[in-house]
C-alpha cells in the first residue's frame, strides 16, 4: 500500500498482454483520396518531383481499378 499512481498503473498493467494492432494491407478509397489530396497541398523541392509523380501516379491508377 502507499504506492504512487504510476506504481499502481505499473502494477495493472504487468498481467495484460498487448494485442498486435490490426491493420489492413490494402488502403481504402478514402484514404488514397486522402493521400493524393495531402500530396497537391503540399510543396516539394526538385529533387522529389520524380518521385512524388511516380507516388501519384500508382495511387491514382489505384483508385481507377
């Protein structure tokens, strides 16, 4: 008795294991829509313009299919 709150939260947590986060592999609809919009808002330097025109591209053939 007399431990702090961080003991206490310590020692409720030291039975519990934690689950692995489920995540899909395959993005939705609204999340490439998402993406290519936070893309156009963005800036980028020269170098990245390949790069980010090769990002695009594939997310948009994504969302045709």
């Amino acid at each position: 008795m007399g431990g702090t709150i961080i003991d206490n939260i310590k020692q409720s947590q030291q039975g519990k294991r934690k689950k692995p986060l489920d995540f899909q592999s395959e993005l939705t609809k609204e999340e490439l829509k998402y993406l290519l919009n936070l893309i156009a808002n963005s800036e980028f330097k020269g170098v990245d313009l390949q790069t980010i025109y090769s990002i695009t591209a594939k997310i948009q053939n994504k969302l045709l299919k």
